[in-house]
C-alpha cells in the first residue's frame, strides 16, 4: 500500500514538475517573441489631436498648447489651442471695445483637426465677414471634439458667456442628436433637467488595475490567453450580428427632447442680449446609436431638418440650412468637411449671418468708404484677433 501510494505521488510530482517546466518554457517563449516584435504602442482614440477627457463637456482640448499635424495628401501644420482651450490665438477678455465677436460651437468639423488654421470654417467666416466692414470681426473657433445641443449648453455656461459674444452660431446635424441620446446616461442635469456637465466618454482615464490586469502585466502567458478568449469571442459576436440587425427610426419625442438645449441656450442668450443662429448640415457618416431601452436607432436628414425646423417656428431662433454647401453624397461618406466643403460652408453661413443677424455689415455707418466724423475714433487695429 505505502509503495502503491509513493509511486501515485511520485507520478503526479513528475507531472506537475513537467507542467511547470511547460509553463515556464512557454512564458520564455512568449517574452523572447514579444522583444522580438514588440506590438505597436497603443494609441488613445482621441478624436481631435490635444483632445483629452473632461468631467465638463466629456471631451476638450489641452489649453496652450502646440503640436504639428502632418496630413497624408497635404503640408505639414501647427494645431495650437489658447488658454480656453479653444482651437487658435487668444480671446482676450474684456472684450475690445468696437470688435463685433462671434463665437462658433459644434463638434470636431467645427475644430476641423485636418485643415490648417487659416482653411477652417471660422477663419473663412471671418474673412467672409470682415469684407467690406471697417470695424474689427473676430470668429472665435469653440468647436469640441464631442459636441452637440446638450455639450453646446454646457459649453454657453461655462466658457462661451465668459467671452462677452455678440452672437452665438451653433453648428449641428442629425449625428448631434444621436449622440445626445448616447450621452444621456453620462450628463448631469439640475432640478428642471437642463445640462450642467457630462462625465468622461473614453477609457483612457487611468482606473485602479484588478487581480486580472496585474496578473496580465506579469506574465505573458496570462495576456496571450486573455487576447485569445477575446478573439474568440469577437469572432462569435461577429458571426451572430452579421444578420441585418432591427433597427428603429429616434421617435420623434426624443428628438425634440434632445432638441430642448438649443431652445434654452437661445433663452439665455437673449437674457445676455447675444444673438443665436443655428446653421444646421447634413449629416456626415450618421452611425447608428443604442438606446438603452431598446435596439439601435438611426435618424435620417429629413427627421432630423424636420424636428430643427419646428423649433425654429416656435422658438423664432435663426437658423440657416446648409445643405446646398455640400455635395449629393455628403450623408454616406464618414470623412469630416474637406478644405472645400469648410469654405464653401462659411460663404454660405456669411450670407445668412448678413441677411439675418444685425452687426457691422448691416449699418452703413461702419462700412467702407462711408464719411465718418472727425471726432469718431475706431478701434485700434491690435483688437483683432
């Protein structure tokens, strides 16, 4: 029985020995392989170049801060951002006296991290604004890499009042209210259920790592076992969704719900005596957005222009559609607004700015070539931006 007993243990002694030698082996193997082809560093899915997590708006840009972009099909750029952490030079605070100032919010086609800074919708806006027009326009660029109706009335709170504007443009398309709906579970709102900040959306954030992430770090056996459970189990995810999924148009209730910022960022502005227009564009590579009741839902253009333009009827807010700025198919491509579609939007939004809002275009006192008195003294050229 004794020898029976010491020949079983010595058996298994030598299995486990052999198991561990297997182990070790394979965990040399893995940590030769990994020196050897070391994986690409991982890279966080910022969507804009400085754009780090915000317990404000989810998403903002570093505040001064310069780095250099280099486009595939284009010359190398500088990307800067002010000490509002806002794409371009400084906005200084007071405001000059005499300087007509717009502030332009929306999301990353606003920021536009493709384009130079002198190609960007703003700057083009600007231009487009300034001609023919003695006294100074600045166009402020407050795009953020997350924006939308909720993130926009945040943002008005915030950063925007603080720049004393004249007139506030907000840029939105259906993409917007999807992501609104996204978001709802991340905002905090007050007692009457408006905005006042939105939580992180990326897992960039450093979080306190588990037993499993330890053990990962430590042993290479570990990490290529969880990465093919992963894959594994991607692959299966993949295969049972590749039937066409049901998905639902956004009721037309949510729309609107997500629609109710805009209606109390226009109330706010008016208390501020700051003009509001919104300059509504189709919608460039729409996604579908999950819901937390229910399966993934889409909005189309047509929705989306339909819902915007009640509250334009109710509200009396100005609102310019900017459809004809780009071509047939800007709803299918995913690519943001190229370096034509950023001017050819900024001539067309100059036009609504000039027929609709007043300001400096409109009195023929501060045009060019008017007679101004002698005891008038414009504002010094150094105002501008």
């Amino acid at each position: 029985m004794f020898r029976w007993v010491f020949r079983c243990g010595k058996t298994c002694l030598g299995a486990v020995v052999g198991l561990a030698a297997l182990i070790a082996l394979a965990e040399v193997g893995l940590r030769v392989a990994t020196i050897s082809n070391p994986p690409p560093p991982a890279q966080q899915s910022t969507p804009v170049p400085l754009a780090v997590s915000s317990w404000v708006t989810g998403w903002e840009l570093r505040p001064l801060q310069r780095t250099t972009i280099r486009p595939v099909d284009g010359e190398a750029f500088v990307f800067r951002t002010n000490r509002w952490g806002l794409r371009g030079g400084d906005v200084v605070i007071p405001k000059p006296a005499g300087v007509f100032r717009m502030v332009c919010v929306g999301d990353a086609n606003v920021v536009a991290p493709d384009c130079p800074e002198p190609q960007t919708f703003c700057a083009h806006l600007q231009a487009e604004l300034q001609h023919g027009v003695n006294y100074p326009i600045e166009v402020v660029n407050a795009g953020l890499p997350l924006g939308g109706p909720s993130i926009a009335l945040i943002q008005f709170e915030r950063t925007v009042a603080l720049m004393q504007p004249d007139a506030i443009l907000v840029m939105i398309d259906a993409q917007d209210i999807l992501q609104d709906t996204t978001l709802r579970k991340r905002i905090t709102r007050d007692r009457q259920g408006l905005p006042v900040s939105c939580a992180p959306v990326d897992d960039s954030l450093p979080k306190s790592p588990n037993m499993l992430t330890q053990l990962r770090n430590e042993f290479r056996l570990i990490d290529w076992g969880c990465q093919r459970l992963v894959q594994e189990l991607s692959n299966d995810r993949a295969k049972s969704t590749s039937a066409p999924r049901i998905r639902t148009d956004l009721p037309r209730d949510q729309i609107a719900r997500a629609l109710v910022p805009l209606r109390e960022l226009h109330q706010r502005c008016e208390t501020r005596q700051t003009r509001m227009l919104i300059v509504a564009t189709p919608s460039r590579g729409t996604t579908p957005a999950d819901t937390d009741d229910g399966p993934s839902v889409t909005l189309t253009d047509a929705a989306f222009f339909s819902a915007l333009g009640d509250l334009l009827k109710q509200t009396g807010i100005t609102g310019i559609d900017a459809s004809s700025a780009f071509g047939e198919a800007a709803e299918g491509d995913a690519a943001g607004w190229n370096h034509k579609e950023q001017r050819d939007l900024a001539a067309l939004a100059a036009q609504g700015v000039r027929e609709r809002l007043p300001g400096p275009w409109s009195s023929p006192y501060f045009q060019q070539g008017t007679v101004i008195p002698a005891s008038h003294h414009p504002p010094a050229a150094g105002s501008q931006r």
